[in-house]
C-alpha cells in the first residue's frame, strides 16, 4: 500500500518531521526560510498559502505556527523556546486555513505550540514521558483524531544543569535553547532531543522532540483509514 502523506507546516528544520517519518509517514515541508537540512521534500513559502493550495493532497497537516502574543509567555520563555519577537501570532490563521482544508477532505489536523500558547491542550507532552533529557513541554491541538495523552513524569529529582542568574548548577537534563554558551555541547543537544540530521545549534533549539511527533503519527496512521472513509 502507498505510504501516507503529511504536510509538516512551518517545518523549520524538521524536528517534527523526523517523528512523522519514523511513525511511517512520508513527510513534505513548508517553510518561509530555506531550510538546508531539512531532510525530506521541502517548499519554500508561506506555510498558510500552501496549506491552502495544497493541503487537500496530504493524508495529514501539522503545523508548528509562530504564536507570541500568548500572555503566559514571558520575553524570556519565548527566546529560550525559540521564538523571536517579530513573528506575528500566525495560530488563528493556520487553524481557519486547516479548517477549510477539513471542510474538503476530513483528514486530521495537528497545530503545536510552546506551553502558554492559545491552543487548545488535547495533548500536552514532556520529553521525559519519552525518556528524553529535556522537559520542552508543548501543547497540541488536533482535529479529526483521538490522540491518547501521555502520563506526565514528576520533574521531581530531575533538573537542568547550566547556568541561571550567575550561579552554576549541576543536573541529569539538558537545556536546549539560546545560543548555548555553558549549556551543553552540540552532541549533548542532538542526543537530549534525539535529533541527529542537524548540528546547527538555532535548528535544533526551535525543534520539537521527534519523539513527540512519532507518537501522534502512530495514532494517526492507525485512525486513518476509518478516518478517510467518513
Ligand atoms: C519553531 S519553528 C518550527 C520548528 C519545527 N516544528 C521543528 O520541530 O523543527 C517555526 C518555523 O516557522 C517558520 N515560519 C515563520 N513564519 C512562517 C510563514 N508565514 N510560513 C512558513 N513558515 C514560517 C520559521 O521560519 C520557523 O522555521
């Protein structure tokens, strides 16, 4: 049987993709950027454009929409989750272009975001329940799709090791995110994410756990054929 298809939307370097690719997916991205290491089909352009020309082609959408007017995100929160202050909030335009696509196709749709974020938390998950070295909650919203939430680990007797406010501290977990003077090398970054097709530090810092994305496409791929039969 062909392979199923997901547009990953705003697909920076492909950190969610990777997930979508290794759940059986195969993955196509969009990006305003160039995106050299992306390491599967990629377009460049507006992500809510394409979405909307091309959505209906893909058995899936995701889509990883800056969004920066959340209140509960402090200037500081959204630089280490990779955000920077020009994006505009892209979320309410990302879900009406997927809603449209839904209207035509009934395929399941899937917006992430930074915790704080307006969507809604029908998934909320954290790298440790994959037994990754980075906390990076995020939320996702999804449509057209049952995707069973995870249960969350204590952060008890974990803690990320760097500096904070001039002071040093030691810890099991990784922090991934700004420009990572004293915070863990490249190698310690690509295996806390678990996240190997990109040594650029901005790449991986703004990237979601494949690991997340893997759990989502497996739901995916096992709903899908009831779903594009409805
Ligand atoms: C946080 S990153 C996504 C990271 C990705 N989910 C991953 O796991 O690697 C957000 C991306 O949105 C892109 N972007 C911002 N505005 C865009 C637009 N209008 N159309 C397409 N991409 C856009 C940025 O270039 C950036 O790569």
């Amino acid at each position: 049987m062909a392979r199923r298809k997901i547009l990953d939307a705003f697909s920076g370097a492909g950190g969610a993709a990777k997930g979508y690719r290794d759940a059986g997916f195969d993955v196509v991205g969009v990006d305003i950027a160039p995106q050299p290491n992306f390491p599967y089909e990629f377009h460049r352009g507006d992500a809510i454009e394409f979405i909307r020309a091309h959505g209906h082609e893909f058995d899936a959408i995701h889509a990883s929409p800056p969004c920066l007017d959340a209140s509960a995100l402090t200037a500081g929160n959204r630089k280490r989750a990779g955000w920077h202050d020009t994006h505009a909030d892209l979320i309410p335009a990302t879900r009406a272009a997927l809603a449209d696509v839904r209207a035509r196709t009934n395929i399941p749709t899937v917006i992430e975001n930074v915790q704080g974020s307006a969507l809604r938390r029908d998934l909320v998950l954290c790298g440790l329940t994959f037994g990754l070295k980075v906390f990076r909650h995020r939320y996702f919203e999804i449509e057209g799709a049952l995707v069973l939430t995870e249960p969350h680990r204590a952060h008890r007797g974990h803690r990320v090791a760097g500096w904070r406010h001039g002071i040093r501290y030691e810890g099991n977990m990784v922090a991934v995110y700004g420009d990572g003077g004293g915070k863990g090398t490249v190698t310690e970054w690509q295996d806390a994410m678990g996240i190997h097709h990109t040594d650029v530090r901005a790449e991986i810092a703004q990237a979601i756990p494949p690991a997340y994305t893997h759990h989502i496409g497996d739901a995916l791929l096992a709903q899908l054929d009831t779903l594009i039969a409805a």
